[in-house]
C-alpha cells in the first residue's frame, strides 16, 4: 500500500468515526426538537438554515434535500406562516425563502427549550485534547468553504 492510499484509508477510518459519533447522538436531541417546535425535524433544519438570511429554494434543496421535498416542506412552513417568498433581486425567476418573524421565534424558542449538549466523552476531554480538537475542526472547516 502507497504512503498515499494508506493516509487515504485511516482518514476514512477518522471520518467514519466522527459519522458515527454525530449520528449516535443527534437521534433524542432530534426527537427533542420536534417536540419543542410541533414539527418534523426536516421542517425545523429548513427554519434554521435561513435564519443568517434568505435562500433560494434551489440553495435550501442542495444543503437540506431534494428539490421536490425541499418545495412541499417549504409550501407548508409558508403554510404554517413561518416563512414567506419574494422575488429575488438579481434573478426574477427565482424566489427568496425568509423567516418570518413567528419562524424566527419558534426557532429561538427551540433553541432555549432544547439544549444542544456535547456528549459525555466530548465533555470529558482534556482542555489540551479540546484545543487540538478545535483546532483541526477549525482547518478542516476552513479548506471547506
């Protein structure tokens, strides 16, 4: 094996660790947020994704789901009166999604209600292992964008 393939491998290995991590530990807090909000969680991920500023529906299908899926929910969270559309600006055949202001509380309520906890073993890591953490997520985040 390579220097290269092997690197490739332990670093799927890594990621694949850090999948499960997350996935192993979002399921109740999930649950918790539906709960709060009376929605189902692919309703509230659409509220939260436009909380910073408005999206297309084409931007709120690549980061949610489906272009299909992402307009039903979109139709009944506007439904709901949680979001509204407008023209975009630059492209008139889009349309903007934006919260509106009972979407924008619903979401801060959420998150007041729910607390969004690092799992025990995150909390239990030295403030060393913590920095190092931090740090690699933050260069990993950064090449990313």
């Amino acid at each position: 094996m390579t220097g290269r393939a092997h690197r490739d491998s332990e670093a799927d290995r890594i990621w694949q660790m850090l999948v499960g991590l997350v996935w192993e530990t979002r399921g109740e807090w999930r649950r918790k947020v539906s709960e709060a909000t009376a929605l189902p969680f692919s309703r509230v991920r659409i509220l939260w994704r436009l909380v910073d500023e408005p999206k297309t529906l084409t931007q709120l299908a690549v980061s949610t789901s489906d272009a299909p899926a992402t307009t039903v929910a979109v139709n009944d969270l506007e439904d709901r009166g949680l979001v509204e559309r407008h023209p975009h600006p630059d492209n008139r055949r889009a349309k903007l999604v934006s919260l509106t202001p009972a979407g924008r509380r619903l979401i801060e309520s959420a998150r007041r209600t729910v607390r969004d906890d690092a799992p025990p073993a995150v909390q239990q890591l030295s403030k060393t292992d913590l920095a190092h953490l931090r740090r690699i997520l933050e260069r990993i985040s950064s090449s990313e964008r």
